[in-house]
C-alpha cells in the first residue's frame, strides 16, 4: 500500500494542512494510518474519500451535511438536493434582482450624487414604516425608477401605500402603459389584479386587450378589470363590458352593471340591444343597467321586460322603468297590474295603487 503523508496530499490536491487536520478533527477525513513519528498517513482510499468530499462541497454542501452523506445509510439524497436546489434558486434570484437594480440605475443619467439619491429613494420605498413608504412614493413619483414602482406594487401590505404607488406609477406616462401590461400574465391573482387596477388609473384604450382577457380571470381579478374598463371608457371597453352583461358570479356581475350604468347616453342603444337575448341573465342585467342610466329611449324595451318568462327579468325591468319615471314609463308599468306573484305587487306599488 501507498502511503502519503499530510504534505503530500495538501501537494496533489491543492488543500492546506490546516484543511486537513480540521476535516480529521470533524472526524470528516481520518488517516487510515500513523507513522512511528505520529505523522497522519493516507491510504488510497482515504483520497477518494476526499475526493467525494470536494465534490459534495461543489455542491454547496456543508461539512457535516457531508459527513452525514457519507457515513448515514438513511441519509436521504433526494431530499437534501430539494434543499439545495431551493437555496440557490433563491440566491439566483437575489443576483438577478441585483443586476436588474444595476442596470436600472446605469440607465438613468447623472453622476454619483443622482445615483446615490436614486439608491436613497428606493431604500425608503421598501422601508419597515408604511409611513416612510408612503412619502417616499408622493413625494418624488417621476424620480423613482418605475421598475422599481412595480415591484414595491407587486408586495406592499398597505392598501395607502399600494394607492400612492399607483399613482406614481402614472406619473411616469407612457412607459407606464407598457411596464404594466407586461404584468398582468403574473402567475400571482393579487399582482394581476392590481395591474389591472392600474391600468384603470392610466386609462389608455391600448389597455383593453387585456383587461378583457382579465374579464375571465379569478373573480376578484376579473371584477376589478371589469371596474378598469369602466374607467378608460372609449368603444372598445364599452363594447366588452356589454358583451359581458350577464357573466361570471354576482362579484362580477354587479361591478359590470355598476360600470356601465355611470357611462352615459352612448351606452343606452347597445344594451337596450341586450335586452333580447336567450339567457335571462343578460337580459335582468341589461334591465339594470338601463335603469341606472335613466334614459326615456329605454322605456319600450324595458316595458316588453315587464311580461318575461322568468321573475327575475320582470321585477328588474318594472325597477329600472320606475327609476326612469314618466308617463310613458308609468303606463308600462301599469300594463303589470294584475299579475301574479311579486311582478304585480311590485307594479302596484310604483304606481301609487
């Protein structure tokens, strides 16, 4: 057998001694063998123990992590390589976040001094005190940079603050549209939603492509866009939250009759249009909506509502005719009297009877 003695190895494998009387101290890598003189003497084996040991280092592996690895027959690997697997995960993304930060910073003109200002401000944008966070935002919208805007956005508790946030983020104009939509894919229902709420605050047409794909979304997510649509107004979003009426659970319904009926005298034909659809749904939010838009032009759709099918589409046309008022309004109300059930006491009772 071949014998090496401490200074040997440390030469063939480029470690110190003090390396290798630890890794003996830990018990981790014992000599197999003693000289007469007390020196340490490693056996062939001994180095290809170290040698697994070095490889089990590369992976960021502790020493007695290693220890256990090597010498615990229940030492689950698979496991232990999850662990690592996540912790460098996470330090990928601290780099990347680091480097992101960078560049953003090597982007924006001046010297030093704006440099440092900028780091400051972006310092007390994640400050402990919601209060800081909140000055921080108000204070110098334009001057922080927007990515940074959006990730403070993406994780702050503090609905204040969140709202701050927003509005600096509009601030910026028109990078603004672009940085936003690039967020409404996140995998988090939270961030889309208040991308979408954003997207309300910038109120560009060129957002509605994809709050009415948010439209289908979770449900908080989906009213909160149908809420946006109704703050950037325009054609387009008008047409999608018509083409909506009656969809989604009662969160989203309610924010799409809420949303078009604050629209004005241009909404009043498309809807009226809702009225004959299939689906009684559509139809008793059509009714909704026109009568919270209190437009006389509405009256004979609505007055046709009051003999539907279904209960539902009854009590809420002879509700949107009585919130529009008016003789015409009134006789077709009166044209329910006699019904049966809740329709002709409804009818009744708006007509003074």
């Amino acid at each position: 057998m071949e014998w090496l003695r401490i200074g040997e190895v440390a030469r063939r494998t480029g470690l110190t001694h003090r390396t290798l009387r630890h890794y003996d101290d830990l018990g981790l890598l014992v000599p197999s063998g003693r000289s007469d003189g007390d020196y340490r003497l490693y056996a062939p084996e001994d180095l290809d123990r170290l040698l697994a040991i070095q490889h089990l280092k590369s992976l960021g592996m502790g020493l007695d992590e290693i220890g256990r690895a090597l010498d615990d027959p229940a030492f689950d690997a698979s496991e232990a390589l999850a662990r690592h697997v996540a912790l460098v995960e996470g330090r990928i993304a601290a780099e990347q976040a680091l480097l992101a930060r960078l560049r953003r910073l090597q982007a924006a003109p001046g010297g030093w001094d704006d440099v440092l200002e900028t780091i400051a401000l972006t310092e007390r944008l994640r400050h402990p005190d919601a209060w800081v966070r909140f000055r921080a935002a108000l204070e110098a919208p334009t001057a922080a940079p927007l990515a940074d805007l959006l990730d403070v956005l993406r994780g702050e508790p503090e609905p204040g603050v969140r709202e701050v946030v927003t509005w600096a983020i509009v601030q910026h104009g028109e990078p603004a549209l672009g940085a936003v939509l690039a967020e409404v894919g996140d995998p988090d229902p939270a961030v889309r939603r208040q991308m979408a709420h954003v997207l309300g605050k910038v109120a560009d047409p060129r957002a509605v492509p994809a709050l009415v794909d948010l439209l289908s979304d979770d449900p908080e997510v989906a009213a909160k866009a149908a809420f946006a649509l109704g703050q950037v107004g325009g054609p387009d979003a008008l047409a999608a939250l018509v083409g909506a009426l009656g969809s989604g659970g009662s969160g989203l319904r309610a924010t799409i009759v809420t949303a078009l009926g604050g629209w004005g005298p241009e909404a009043v034909a498309p809807v009226l249009a809702r009225l004959g659809s299939g689906s009684a749904a559509v139809r008793a939010d059509a009714a909704e909506v026109l009568g919270a838009l209190g437009d006389a032009r509405a009256v004979p759709g609505l007055g046709a509502r009051v003999a539907d099918p279904e209960e539902d589409v009854r009590i809420t046309a002879l509700m949107a005719l009585g919130s529009i008022g008016g003789p015409d309004a009134g006789e077709a109300i009166r044209t329910a009297h006699g019904a049966a059930g809740r329709t002709g006491a409804l009818a009744a009772r708006l007509s003074g009877a």
